[in-house]
C-alpha cells in the first residue's frame, strides 16, 4: 500500500455481514451485498472517517475450514431457515464461488498482514462455529490488534446470545447490525482508539497534497485485466483465473509509481448487454460503469488471438461517451505468431476498427511474460498529464487564425463561417470554446480539422477533445 492512512481490515467466515459492514463503513454502496457465501473474493479498499480521523478499510473474502469434514458438520446455523432455500453458512453457494476457497483465503490472509487493526465479524445469529474458533488462532498469531464484532444482533435477544464469544479469547464482543446500523458509532469509536493505541494515526494524510491519478482496467471477460494488474504490482493482489467474470468488483489498487501516487482500478469484464446475467454479474457491471466515470484514464484491454471484436468497439464507445482518456493494451501478444509486419497491421486494423480513437496509443504486452508491461503506467501517466495541459488564450488564438488562413471554411447558403475568438475553458478533459458568427454553419469537418490542428501542435495524446462552437454577433453582422 503505497497509502500513507492506517489500514483497517475486515474478516470473518462468509457470509457474515463483512461486506454489508463494508459498505456502511465507506458510506456507500461500494462492495455487492448478496445473499450468498463468497459473494466477495478479492479485497476491496475504501475510505472511512470517524471524527477527524480518515483510515482506509478493507473488506474480504471468507476464511472457512472447508477441508476438514468437521468443518463442514458443526457449520450448520443455531437458527436454520425453514424454507430450505439458503445453502449452510460455510458452503460456497454452488461451483463457481467453490473454485475460488484457496484464492479467498489467501487474499484474506494478505489483507491481515497489511492491517493495522483487525475487525473480526461473527454471526450472533447462527452463533459460535468451529470456523470462528480457527480465524480467531489465525488471528491470535497475527499479533494484530483485534476488535471482535457480533454483527446481526439486531434484537435484545440476539445481543445477549453474543456473551458466547467471549470464549473465543479476544475480548468483549461488540455488539451491531450492519445493516440497520445499530452500534455501528460505537464500533467506530473503538476502531479509532485501536489506531490510536498501535501508534498509526498520522496528523496529516501525505496523499491529500498530491493529485492522485485514477487509472481504470477495463475490457471483455477473460482478456487478462487482472493478471495484467498483478504484473504491474508484483503481486497476486487479484485473484487470477481463466473462468470469466471472476472479478466481480470495481477493486481500487493504490501504489507509487516513480514518485507519483495512483490508484489502478481493476473491473469486472464487460459482457454483451444480451448475455449479462440478472444479480450479481449485472452489478458487476453497473461497478465497471462507474468505475469508467471515475477515472481519468482507461487501460482498453484486448486480447490479441481475437484482435479487435464488437465488444471491444462497444466499450471504447463508452471511454468515448465519458470523455475519458484512453490507452489501448493489446495482451498475450506472446500467443501470437509474428514477422516483422505483424505490429504494423495489428495497430493499422486497430486504427480501422476503432477510428474514433485515432489519437490513443497502442501497446503490445504479455501479462504472462512481463513483455513491455513497464511501459503501461508510463504511458498512462504520460497520458494523465496531457489531459491536464492547457493551452493559453493567446497561442489557441493565433493556431486558429493560422488554421482559417491555411484552409479558410466553406461557405453555406452563402453566408461564411467567422471566427472571432477561441479559449480553453476546462481540462479534463480538455474543452475549447470558439466563438463564432454562427455555429450552424461549422461543418463537422471542420471541426475534425480545426482538432488536427490543435492535436499538431499540442498532441493531447490519448485524450479526447470536445470543441463548442457558440453564436457572437458583432455589430458588422447585425446589418
């Protein structure tokens, strides 16, 4: 973690109201809340703020003792539902969650490491298992200052039955509902006393005085987004898997990158709108949306073996839709075979399929093998940059009366285009306003042209441009 802010980390066994803790916590809905053990696999990071202390909190995938046949038996809930329907507290809710237990526990374990404070959530309502006994040895050895929370006790009743935690050795439990957001006040003021003891709260946040670049990873499912972000980490931070989807969430990576602090934003794949499928994988997408709005520069991911497809234009539209500024990451190239013209024509078809996006760099890279992955950033942080550049009002006025001099517009229904004055009201993205006798007669060749222009001579790599044309009548036209 690259962030300065003390690190407040979320475990527990699935399905135990971390996720919905999570979200309460951060004050939005940032972590999907379903009703399914290993719903959540990753970590995922967000800031909390109790009084005047900002700490980052961690929500993770569930710590289970699957392995052993004991493990299994002595999960079953106090208080079973009696429809039927739920699977036991402890089994992952069909084969797909069931792939990821080793990669969950493991991210789990990773986020326990980095944490300055634990809280460890149990279940006042299915009560004391033989898990709960496991994580809290887990825990123990970790030496880890540790909050012990009985979450669903949104009853008197179910507050009394939480006593029986106390066997686990780790102090008075505390009391909450999550999701009512009962105790949740109290639950925050010892989480900052717990900071304040282990001698981690900061007076300043070094990050605050620094811009912070967002930097999210968006593609098809199964292009390699998370493996690509794992490389340029060092680290198994993501769970990787050929299984498509397995990244449900938006997850925020923070890191320092040659002395400038980001955060990569890992997303789930997007799939065609026919093939997405109602709940979870529906939110995930709607996660990725947002992710996009949030970011000043997306990691286009495509996969090399299938070029450019139908997906992969639909989702350069959106960055396009957004105004967000862009960086096309051809991976696996070492799947393909090549000569000396393959790059060539991979970037000349890549120019045909996505000529809306002529001014994006491409980079060719392997997840796999690290090939020119350490050009990424670079080029990201390039890019972030220029999308920040602004152009002062004399030099735009003078490239746009060299422009009209070099290629004067045509006239329409006889009446010719006039420029009077031009200047650059916004960055990110970067926004012209041209004021003009009358902006029905710019031609949107024009515009193209007059955006070359600026693109000559500023470059704005990567990043789109969006040029107003605004009506300004001077006395001479009133005639």
């Amino acid at each position: 973690m690259g962030a300065s802010k003390p690190v407040v980390a979320l475990v527990g066994r699935p399905n135990v109201g971390k996720s919905t803790l999570f979200n309460r916590l951060a004050g939005r809905r940032i972590a999907i809340v379903e009703d399914l053990p290993g719903t959540t696999r990753d970590r995922l990071y967000a800031t909390a703020e109790w009084g005047d202390v900002s700490f980052l909190v961690v929500d993770t995938g569930g710590l289970t003792a699957l392995e052993t046949p004991q493990g299994k038996a002595a999960q079953r809930p106090r208080r079973r539902a009696q429809n039927g329907t739920k699977p036991p507290i402890g089994q992952t809710a069909g084969v797909e969650s069931g792939l990821f237990l080793e990669e969950m526990r493991r991210q789990a374990y990773l986020a326990i490491e980095e944490a300055d404070v634990v809280v460890f959530l149990v279940d006042a309502e299915v009560g004391l298992t033989p898990d709960d006994r496991e994580i809290a040895n887990v825990l123990r050895r970790s030496r880890k200052p540790v909050l012990l929370v009985a979450n669903k006790a949104d009853s008197a009743r179910r507050s009394a039955d939480a006593v029986e935690f106390y066997a686990l050795g780790l102090g008075d439990p505390i009391a909450i509902s999550a999701l009512h957001g009962l105790g949740t006040g109290d639950l925050l003021e010892r989480i900052v006393e717990a900071l304040a003891s282990s001698r981690v709260l900061s007076t300043e946040d070094e990050e605050t005085a620094q811009e912070c670049p967002q930097i999210a990873i968006v593609g098809r499912p199964n292009v390699g987004k998370s493996s690509l972000l794992n490389r340029l980490l060092g680290e198994e931070r993501i769970i990787v898997s050929e299984v498509p989807g397995t990244t449900r969430d938006a997850i925020d990576t923070r890191l320092n990158f040659a002395g400038q602090p980001l955060v990569l934003i890992d997303t789930a794949g997007i799939r065609r709108r026919g093939r997405i499928t109602p709940g979870v994988e529906k939110h995930s997408v709607l996660r990725t949306m947002k992710a996009i709005n949030r970011a000043d520069v997306c990691l286009l991911v495509l996969d090399a073996r299938d070029r450019v497809t139908a997906q992969d234009q639909h989702i350069a539209g959106y960055i396009l839709e957004e105004a967000k500024s862009a960086v096309i990451v051809v991976n696996k190239w070492d799947a393909v075979e090549k000569n000396a013209h393959t790059m060539q024509e991979y970037t000349q078809q890549i120019r045909s399929m996505l000529g809306f996006m002529d001014y994006v760099p491409v980079l060719f890279v392997s997840a796999l093998t690290g090939q020119r992955v350490h050009q990424v950033l670079e080029v990201a942080l390039q890019v972030w940059r220029e999308r920040r550049y602004h152009i002062s009002t004399s030099d735009l006025n003078q490239l746009v009366q060299d422009a009209v001099a070099r290629h004067p517009p045509k006239s329409r229904s006889g009446r010719q285009l006039r420029f009077y004055y031009a200047t650059q009201a916004e960055v990110d993205p970067p926004t012209f306003i041209f004021f003009v006798n009358d902006p029905e007669l710019v031609h949107f060749s024009y515009e193209r042209y007059l955006e070359n222009r600026i693109r000559e001579l500023y470059h704005f790599t990567g990043t789109p441009l969006r040029l107003v044309f605004r009506g300004h009548a001077k006395k001479e036209d009133k005639r």
